[in-house]
C-alpha cells in the first residue's frame, strides 16, 4: 500500500474520534483521555510516515504546557488541553497557525452564542450550560458551566483536514 493513502486514511479514524469528544463536551462537559491518547499516537504514526515527527512532537508539547497553563489560570479545561495538545501534533508546525486560528473563531462562535443567551436574561452560569448542552443543571454536584471548547478545537482540527486532504 501506497504511503500516501495510509497517511489520508488515518485522516477518518482522527475525525471520527474527534466527533465524539465533541459530542462527550458537548453533552457531559468531559472529553475522554483515551480518545487524546488515540488522536497523539495516529498523529505520531503519520508524522513518523511524512518524515515531520520532531516538528509534530514539538508542536504538541509547546500546546500542551501551554494549555496546562491555561488550565492552571482557570481560562481552559483539563480535557480541552490535553486535546489540543493531541491535535497539535497532527497539525504539526506547518498547520498550526490555520488550526489555532479556525479554532479560536469557532470557540468565539460559541462564547458569542453564551453572550446571546445572557442577553436573553438568563444567568451567566445558566447561559453557559445552555450552550454547552448540559444535561446536569448548574448548581448540582458535578455541574460545570462555560464554553464546550473541545467542540472548537475538533472543528478547527476536521477544518484544517479537509483543507489539506480534499483542497
């Protein structure tokens, strides 16, 4: 099998994980680690088959202290982190401008539905749930609110495939 095809093919298993921890934030305000450790191991094999695994490497763990900073500064989830992190890899530094900047209007389209939903009046806890989807109401044990930004990031990531496998 032609090396070309191997690395467009691992192109769907990414998208597909990708979709479901966008669903997992969407709905529960959690993304699963096993599907951050699945999307860094298929960005490593394809870095490793394109000949660009230390600029992939580098550029997943730059995101990834980065993202444990925000996360420490309160500004990013845990999860959100570790799975920009993951996606950073497979962008790898020739991606990763077109990657963040997808990623940050998409989550600006999220934070400005939040903003809508206040302007309606509800609470700014309550909006933010809204938004996120959440099924567990804000103020109950485990209830989180504010933006589901791995939906972002896993567009801004299925954005940039699409562009540089079909463009």
């Amino acid at each position: 099998m032609d090396a070309a095809w191997l690395v467009a093919g691992l192109g769907l298993p990414v998208a597909a994980l990708l979709g479901h921890a966008a669903w997992q934030d969407w709905q529960h305000r959690r993304i699963p680690n096993s599907h951050c450790l699945a999307i860094a191991f298929l960005a490593l094999v394809e870095a490793a088959l394109t000949q660009r695994l230390l600029g992939s490497a580098i550029a997943g763990l730059s995101l990834l202290l980065t993202g444990m900073l925000a996360w420490q500064a309160r500004l990013l989830g845990g999860g959100d982190a570790k799975l920009l992190a993951a996606v950073a890899i497979w962008a790898g530094p020739q991606r990763l401008v077109t990657l963040l900047g997808a990623t940050a209007l998409l989550g600006g389209g999220l934070a400005l539905l939040a903003l809508w939903q206040i302007g309606r009046g509800q609470p700014a806890t309550t909006a933010a749930a809204t938004v996120a989807g959440s099924r567990t109401r804000v103020g109950t044990p485990g209830a989180t609110a504010g933006v589901p930004y791995g939906v972002a990031i896993a567009g801004g990531a299925v954005w940039v495939w699409l562009m540089t496998t079909f463009a």
